[in-house]
C-alpha cells in the first residue's frame, strides 16, 4: 500500500530518466528494455544500479540552492561508499510535452553497483518519494511511501 496518488506514480512512470555515460546520453522508460542501459552495465561489469535524486523531498519543490545542497550531500554520501556515479537528470513527461512546464527537470544520480536495497535505503536517507532501480532486464519503480 502507498499513500502516493495514482496520478504522481503514473508521473514518476512517464519521466525520462537520462544520465550522461561514455560521452553519451542514455534514457531510462520504466518498465522498459534499454539495449544501451544493458551495454553499459555489462562495460562496467556490474548487473544492478540505482538511480536517485536528493532534490524536492516528499516531492515538495524547493528553492534552487537547498537542492543543490541536497544533491551535494547525496553525492557525498555515496562516493563515501565508494560507490560509482554518472550525472542524471529526471525530465517529466509535461516538460518533455510542453518545454516549460511548472515541475523542472531533477538533477540525479546514477549509482553503481547499486542493488534494490540499497536504492531504497539511500531514497530513504533523503525523504524521496521513489526512486529506480536497473537491471538488465529493465528500470523498475520503488515506491517508498
């Protein structure tokens, strides 16, 4: 049971979720084979991978520096795990559709080798709502609320 509404979940599902890898931008569809998403992770050797955002909490949008701070705190924390990162962002489907929507694009991280545990537990650090988890089969929605 989650106490998020059908509307945000069917939101989180809509986004894009793009990181910059190898010079190149690889896009994440929930739910959805990505032959480049595979290919990346069989280079870096890993399976699994997590990706997460620090910024807007419990989905409340804030001002620009406290994300900024956020994300800098959730970088902190998993390079600290020694754990591998590739710069991300979460573009909503309204943005996509209309270039200037009132929710921007969120700054996120890929994080590698992440497993669904440990995705969830780091989403949980920073109050998210959800967060993706990768295989090679596909990105998977957790739900955290």
């Amino acid at each position: 049971m989650t106490v998020l509404s059908n509307e945000l979940i069917a939101a989180y599902q809509a986004t894009h979720y793009t990181i910059q890898a190898d010079g190149e931008v690889i896009t994440l569809r929930i739910g959805q084979h990505s032959p480049a998403v595979k290919e990346w992770l069989s280079k870096q050797g890993i399976t699994e991978a997590g990706y997460i955002t620090a910024v807007n909490p419990l989905g409340d949008q804030l001002a620009d520096a406290i994300n900024e701070s956020l994300h800098n705190d959730l970088l902190e924390l998993v390079m600290g795990e020694g754990l591998q990162t590739r710069l991300g962002e979460g573009v909503g489907l309204a943005r996509l559709a209309s270039g200037n929507p009132k929710w921007p694009a969120e700054r996120s991280l890929l994080i590698s080798p992440l497993s669904r545990d440990g995705a969830r537990q780091i989403g949980s650090i920073f109050s998210q709502n959800a967060v993706v988890h990768i295989t090679n089969d596909a990105a998977e929605l957790i739900l955290l609320r």
